[in-house]
C-alpha cells in the first residue's frame, strides 16, 4: 500500500493541476500603434515682403532675415516666391538652375525698362532657398528678391515700390549706373548715379553669347560707338571725353557679354 500511495502521489504530482490550482496569468492586450502625422513644413516666406539686409547676407544661398515693414528702411524686397519638385535636393544642380532661370525672367518684368536699362542700373536679382534641414522637413520653395548696390560691395536703400521703376524716367535715373571716376582709372569704383559720382554709363556693346571673342576684338568694337555717345552727351561736340569698359574674359564667363560706354556727368 505504501508503494501503492507513493505511486500514486508520483502520478498525482506529474499530472496537470486541478483548475482551482491554475495559476492566471494575464497577458498584456496588445495596443495599435498610434501614427503620427508628419511634421509640417516650415512654411516659405510671404510674398512681396521686406527686409533690411547687407551686402555679405545677399551673397548667401539662405537667409533667416525677418521681415521689416516696406513702408520703412529696407534693402531688399522679394518679388516672387516659387516652389520645386520636393523630390529634388535643394543644394542640387536642378534646383539651382530652375532659380537662376526664374528669378532674372520675373525681375526683368518687376522692374521693367529694357535690356540696356536693366544692364545700365544698379538693380540686381538674388535668390534665396530653404536650408538643408527645413528641406529635410519638407520646405521646398525659393524666393527672388530685388536689391541695388550703393557700390561695389554696399547695398542702397529702396526708395518707395520698386515695381515697374526701370519703366520710369525719374526712378530709372535714381538706380542708373555711375562711377567715381574714368573707368580706365585705378580709383573708378561703380556707383548708384543717387550718390555722389563724376562718370555715368551711356550705353551698352552688346556681343554675341557663344566663345569669348578675345580682348582685341572686344575692345575695338566700342571705340566708335563709344566715342559717339561721349559726343552726343557733350554740351560741346567739339570738346568732350568718353570711356569704353569691354568684358574681361572673367566677367564673360559671368555672364557679361557686353562692353559699357561711359562719359563725364
């Protein structure tokens, strides 16, 4: 009998528990996933704002400038704000040739005038881009704004809408191009013709964009037409002086293909 129990206690103890001596356990119920929705974009700057801006902030590929009021002191003033295929890296060669391209068509309908009004002014287009990491966000806009140079590394001031100001006799010759001196000199540094100047530009020598025709043929092909205009902006035909600044093969890879004819005024 002995043997019998134990038996039976061995096969009792290897058999399943009875339910009064299960233990509960309790699984955790498992809880969907919840889904964010993405960040949103930064979003791009407004249109036809204003800002206060200097020379080396222009040069940049970005700016984190706040608007200023337009009705106040400004220097820059962006005219358009366009967008590009999100997919597209914004520090890439896509990006920057659809701004390069935009930004000089929309600004020569902005500030109007003609060819030779917006090569003969101080009025320049930049374009500023999301940084990489609001792309990263997905900002993928580009803004062109409007600025003039005081010289050659000084911005001016805009002085009231600058619309259509190309378009203008009295606004055209606030903007013009002038210099502080004979363009041949060492001393000549470009000036808006509103600040204080002793030469102004004439007219324009235009080449054909292609090769770089060389210095001699650059040169020579202003020396008369040049010479006229000096002549036709003299008070005396008879006495007058003239100047003629062909493209250096540098500013022809530029972009500048063209000379500039200039006489005392």
């Amino acid at each position: 009998m002995g043997a019998a129990l134990l038996l039976a206690a061995c096969s009792s103890g290897g058999s399943s528990p009875t339910a009064d001596d299960t233990p509960v356990v309790h699984s955790p119920t498992p809880t969907p996933t919840e889904t964010l929705p993405p960040p949103k974009p930064p979003p791009p700057p407004p249109a036809n704002a204003c800002y206060r801006l200097g020379y080396a902030e222009v040069l940049a590929p970005t700016s984190d400038k706040k608007p200023s009021p337009c009705s106040g002191i400004h220097t820059a003033v962006a005219f358009y704000v366009g967008s590009y295929d999100k997919k597209l890296p914004v520090d890439g060669k896509a990006v920057h040739a659809l701004e390069s391209t935009v930004c000089p068509r929309r600004f020569a309908s902005y500030v109007g005038g003609t060819v030779d009004d917006r090569r003969l002014s101080m009025l320049r287009v930049v374009w500023f881009t999301p940084t990489v990491e609001q792309a990263a966000k997905g900002a993928h806009w580009f803004e062109c704004v409007a600025i003039a140079l005081q010289g050659d590394q000084h911005l001016a001031l805009l002085r009231g809408p600058v619309r259509g100001v190309l378009a203008r006799s009295e606004t055209r010759d606030h903007y013009a191009l002038c210099g502080t001196a004979d363009p041949s000199s060492s001393t000549f540094e470009q000036r808006i013709c509103a600040a204080p100047h002793s030469w102004r530009a004439l007219r324009t020598i235009v080449f054909k964009p292609g090769r770089y025709p060389g210095e001699d043929q650059v040169r020579s092909a202003g020396q008369q037409p040049c010479n006229d205009a000096g002549r036709a902006a003299a008070s005396d035909p008879l006495n007058y002086r003239w100047s003629y600044a062909w493209p250096t093969l540098r500013q022809w890879r530029a972009g500048q293909t063209y000379g500039v004819c200039w006489a005392p005024g």
